[in-house]
C-alpha cells in the first residue's frame, strides 16, 4: 500500500496494530479522523492516554476499575459469599448485563495454556484459593469458557480448594463447547448462571 504521507502511514501502521483491523479498514479509519473537528481527535486521544495512565485493576477482584475497589466489590447488596470465576474482565460484563448473578467476581486473568507457555502462577489463582481459606466464600462458580484449556484451569482450581468445604459448580452446558463466554447470547448466558450445576458432576461426562 503506498502513501503520499509519512505521517499517514505511520498512523494507519499504529492502528492497524489493533486487534480485527486489516491496513484497509486503517486507512479507512484514519482519513475519517482527518474529516473530524481536531478538538473531537483530541478528546479521543486524551480518553486513550488517561484510560491508559489512570485505569487500575480491582484489588480484591482483578476487574476493571477507576479506584481501588470496583464498584462490585464495594456494593453492600452484592453477595460477598459467593464468588464467580471468569477469564477476564469482558466476561464480567457479559455476566453483569444478564443481571442474572448478585455475588461476587474473581477475574484470572487468562487461562492455563502449556502450549502458550501460561501456567498457574501467571494467573490469580493463588489469591482465590486465599479467600477460599479465609472461610468467608460459601460458593465458587467456574464460567470460564468450555474449552480445554478452561476444563483444565478449572480442574487445577477446584484441586486447590477440594479440601475446604464449600460448594463448587460450573455454568449449565447452555454455552457450547469451544464457544467463548463473551459471545454468547444475554439468555442463554443467563440461564447457564442460573442452573449451574456441581462442578464434581462434570468430572463425570
């Protein structure tokens, strides 16, 4: 692809960075931000820098947050007792927008893959196990997606806190196999929540 300009190419070069963006649809991007008001671009590339400087991360939940205590974590109506483990923060929001679960979060941050080279100790495991022992969690829900790698971390999981008396389940088999959590729909997502069932009874398929 040739360009008349050095400082457009590098921009479609940055963009085209972002994940599901080809240099086509870049440069498509790109010259419609040339068509904009600069004060509108500004205010994108301020959100961008500020979003990127100032956000933080739940320190009890790992989520998403702009304080130290995500908005879940810090609501007194949410059900501390129970706890849903997820993958990372957009299933959290896929989760929230079903408003199908009043618990808690507890974002990994990835699954355990060998073949990517990420093991247990790359992930948030060991600060759920934490509160597992704490004795303050009554349920976990695993909802991470039905693939190997998710089977996999959550049988390493409920290794860790078999011993500990609490309940585990997992999301209804309403999520198809290999699907990943963020894609599916509000419904089926809901319901999976809602008729969760024994994790241990999974070990059994």
């Amino acid at each position: 692809m040739e360009f008349s300009s050095k400082l457009l190419e590098r921009a479609v070069n940055e963009m085209s960075q972002l994940p599901g963006i080809g240099k086509r649809t870049a440069l498509r991007l790109v010259l419609h931000m040339l068509k904009q008001p600069k004060e509108q671009i500004m205010s994108l590339s301020n959100a961008l820098q500020s979003m990127r400087n100032d956000i933080k991360f739940c320190k009890s939940c790992y989520n998403i947050s702009d304080v130290d205590l995500c908005e879940i974590c810090s609501n007194p109506n949410r059900d501390e007792t129970i706890i849903c483990v997820v993958e990372d923060v957009r299933d959290v929001m896929a989760i929230e927008n079903t408003s199908s679960f009043k618990g808690l979060y507890h974002v990994l941050g990835g699954k355990i893959s060998p073949m990517d080279g990420i093991g247990p100790h790359d992930l948030n495991i060991q600060s759920l196990v934490d509160k597992v022992k704490a004795g303050i969690v009554n349920e976990l829900i695993f909802a991470l997606s039905s693939t190997m790698e998710g089977d996999t971390t959550n049988f390493y999981i409920f290794k860790q806190i078999q011993d500990y008396k609490i309940n585990v389940s997992t999301i209804a088999r309403g999520i198809s196999v290999g699907d990943e959590l963020e894609y599916a729909d509000e419904i089926t997502l809901g319901r999976s929540i809602v008729n969760r069932i024994p994790f241990e009874a999974t070990l059994k398929l």
